[in-house]
C-alpha cells in the first residue's frame, strides 16, 4: 500500500464527523485531532490498521506507552488471567499485588525508597507538587519553557508558546511570562507559576533567589517537543541549586520512566530526584501511574499530624487490570533472557543511521536526537537546546509536511511538528529497513 491520499481515509473522516455531534471535537483526547484525524481500529505489535484498511508501521506508540508493542501477547494473558481470577477493585484494604507491583517497581529505581499508585501522569505530576508544597510550607513553583507535565491547572501551561505570547524575546537568566494552555486556571495559580529556560541554571537560582519556591518539576530530558537533552552538568545543578535554597526537585518521568533505561533517566544521568512521577511505559499502555522517591517526602501521606497530611485518594488506584498489566510489563523489561534495551538500542540506532544517511543524501537540512528509544529528527542544523532555540531554528512547516509524506507511505509519526518518536521491543530489522525505504521514497516526493 504506497502513495494513498486522503480518499483512502473515507471511514476516518466519516467517523470523525459523526463523533462530532455527540462528542466536542470528535474524539475524547483533543490532543489526539492531527490532520490527517486517522481512526485506528486495531493494532498488534509495531503495527496499526485505520478503519479503511490500512496498514501502518507505528512510531507514535499511543504518546510513547508502547515499550513491549501493541497488544503483548504475555501481558494479554496477564491481564486475561486477573480478569477471569475473581479479583474486583474492591476499594477497601489493601491487596498482595500492589505489594508486588511497589517492590518490582522500586527494584528498579534505586535512588527511590516508596512509591505511591494513581491512574495518570497528571495525576502523579499534581500530588508530587502537593507533596512539596505540604513538606516546604511553600507555594511557588519553577517549570521549564516547553516542557509538559500533565493538564492540572498546577502545570498547564507553556508549552509549545509562540514567540509572541513570550513577548518577542528570548530570556536567558531570566523567567518567562506564564502562558497557560487551557482557559480556567485562576490568575492567584498562575501567579505561583515561573516557567524558565530549558538548561539554564543561572534562570532558576535568581527565581530561587526571588520568591519562596515549593519545588522545581522539569521532564529531566524535554521530550514534548522531540528530545531535547540537558547540557552537561544542569541536571548536577539543578541538584545543587535544589539542595540550597530548599526547594524540592521533582523529575517528571512519565515519558522517560522505563524508556530511557530501565531505572529511567535518573539512572541515565545519575542525579537524585526528591521525587520523581512515572506512567506510560511501565504498564505498557494501561492506565496507571506512579509517584516515587525519597521517605521524607513520600510519607507525607501518612504524617501524624493531620495538618501536615496530604491526601492520596482514588476510586480506581491501583486498579487489579492495570496491576496484572504493569506487573507483566516490568517482569518483562526487566528479564535479562530478553535484553529489551539492548534491542531497543539496537533497533534505535539502525534507524538513526539509516535517516542520516537518507537526510544528508537528499540534501535536506535535519539533526537528528535520540536518547534510546525515543528519537526526533529536527528540521534544522542542529539539535535545539531549549524552547526557543527550537522555534528559532526548526522549520515547522517542512516537519509537518515531512510527517504527513511519510503517512502516505505507511510510517505513522503523529503529524504534529516536534512529536518525538518511539521505537518498541515489537519492531524488527525489517521494520526498521522498510521505515528507511519510506523515507526515501517520502522525501523524493517532498522534494519534486
Ligand atoms: C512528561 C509528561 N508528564 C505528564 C504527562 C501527563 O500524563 P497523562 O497524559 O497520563 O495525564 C505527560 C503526558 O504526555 C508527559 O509527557
């Protein structure tokens, strides 16, 4: 199936036009409406089918959860099994596999002592901020210029800002005006809110100087706008600055969590979090996800003084389904007979030389970054340091027009500039060389 076009998405736009009369925007995640809006109707390792028909290699991998492929046959059977043992979410007590699930999990974040179980990252990225608020007695927060750390009013906003609304300049050392990313969020929240440049220190220490900071939350690596690295040394120094002005240094992992390496990208770079929040790949596309780090922190939830306690409450936390699910995932990724990551890195690299080769063949102007799985072709001569190099330098249109070529030709990256791509341990050789021949054949037809 090569070179289709849109009439080869007949049912897509029939079902996103019918959803559109009982459901705002047609679908349940608006962030899921790109162009072309494909409906998927099954998906099965590293592959997907829409609706028509068609056959798609996957690189999207539902926003980076798919670490083991669609539908992994041992984690069906696991959560099979918890669905047919007579387990419920009975909502009082507490059960042995959660147990299990906290000790498999902490086993493979060392620098962590507990761990706490919710549904989403955003759920996970707002009760570490209460968290630190709780222990600090402090209300200011810092958050990084182009990072995401979920949809609560606590962190939603500057993200992907245009240079206009950050008022035209770029600010090193400096903060930069908050740009909220839905309407709602209160101006008193906002007003705790002090986003700064990715990798610059000197930014966050006259921030930490300035007002009285609860917590620090950054990805550790910013991967909502492709991947984009620390500099060496400002994950140390975030550590430092942290440590002296007491504020607390959360790492959002909810994306690099059990992606870039088994114990995450703390494992990576060696810097300790306080505490750091996980979704995504450790339940391998179920919903749940986690919030984990030191004791001082963790146990605020069961302080002595009611005044001091912070709440940990849901219905559905810790869900049996997604227990069974995340179980089976992390025994897997952590099963030295399978090697996933050396797989993945494996699989990962093949790809990335392949796309370099192809880019400087077809003399197109791209740089490519990639911290394990998770990879992003930059349209631009170099790798961005932050936000605004990236919107400075990365040509936006060319990416968008790159994403959709590629979809014409079976390779299915979200169709959003910037999205970083993922790599599972579902994809093969095979995979990998058919994504290249695409490529080629994509980029001959941008160029005509
Ligand atoms: C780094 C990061 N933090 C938090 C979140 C929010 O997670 P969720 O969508 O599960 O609420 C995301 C989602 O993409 C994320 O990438």
């Amino acid at each position: 199936m090569q070179n289709r076009s849109q009439q080869y998405l007949k049912r897509s736009v029939a079902i996103l036009e019918r959803n559109s009369e009982v459901i705002p925007g047609g679908l349940a995640s608006i962030n899921r409406k790109a162009d072309p809006c494909i409906a998927f109707a099954r998906a099965q390792g590293s592959r997907m089918w829409d609706v028509d028909g068609n056959e798609y290699i996957d690189y999207h991998a539902g926003f980076a959860p798919y670490i083991l492929g669609h539908n992994d046959p041992d984690q069906i059977d696991a959560v099979a099994a918890t669905l047919r043992s007579g387990r419920s979410n009975y909502g009082s007590g507490p059960t042995e596999d959660e147990g299990e699930l906290a000790r498999l999990f902490l086993s493979c974040l060392p620098m962590a002592d507990k761990v706490q179980f919710v549904n989403t990252g955003s759920e996970a990225t707002a009760q570490a901020i209460r968290i630190a608020r709780a222990v600090t007695g402090r209300e200011h927060m810092i958050r990084m210029q182009g990072g995401y750390n979920g949809n609560q009013n606590v962190v939603a906003t500057n993200l992907m800002t245009s240079a206009q609304e950050l008022g035209g300049k770029n600010r090193p050392g400096e903060e930069y005006p908050v740009v909220p990313i839905t309407a709602g969020i209160p101006k008193a929240e906002q007003a705790l809110l002090h986003p700064v440049p990715y990798n610059d220190l000197a930014a966050v220490e006259i921030i930490a100087k300035r007002y009285e900071i609860a917590a620090l939350i950054t990805e550790p690596e910013l991967q909502n706008i492709g991947v984009i690295k620390p500099r060496p040394g400002y994950l140390e120094g975030l550590r430092t600055l942290a440590d002296k002005y007491g504020f607390v240094l959360i790492f959002d992992e909810v994306k690099t969590g059990f992606r870039a390496s088994l114990g995450g990208y703390q494992q990576v770079s060696g810097v300790s979090p306080d505490i750091s929040t996980f979704g995504k790949a450790f339940a391998n596309g179920y919903p749940i996800a986690a919030l984990a780090g030191k004791r001082r922190f963790m146990d605020a939830c069961i302080d002595a003084d009611p005044k001091r306690r912070v709440l940990i409450a849901g219905t559905y936390n810790c869900h049996p389904i997604c227990v069974g699910a995340a179980i089976a995932c992390l025994k897997k990724l952590k099963d030295p007979a399978l090697r996933v990551y050396d797989r993945l890195e494996h699989l990962a690299q093949r790809l990335e030389d392949g796309q370099r080769k192809i880019l400087a063949d077809s003399k197109t102007t791209a740089s490519i970054s990639r911290i394990g799985s998770a990879h992003c072709v930059y349209c631009s001569d170099h790798t961005p340091v932050d936000w605004w190099d990236l919107l400075r330098s990365h040509d936006f249109a060319f990416d968008l027009r790159y994403r959709k070529a590629l979809i014409e030709q079976v390779i299915y990256n979200v169709p959003v500039a910037t999205k970083q791509g993922s790599i599972s341990f579902a994809h093969t050789d095979d995979d990998i060389d058919q994504t290249l021949e695409a490529t080629k054949s994509a980029l001959k037809v941008l160029k005509q």
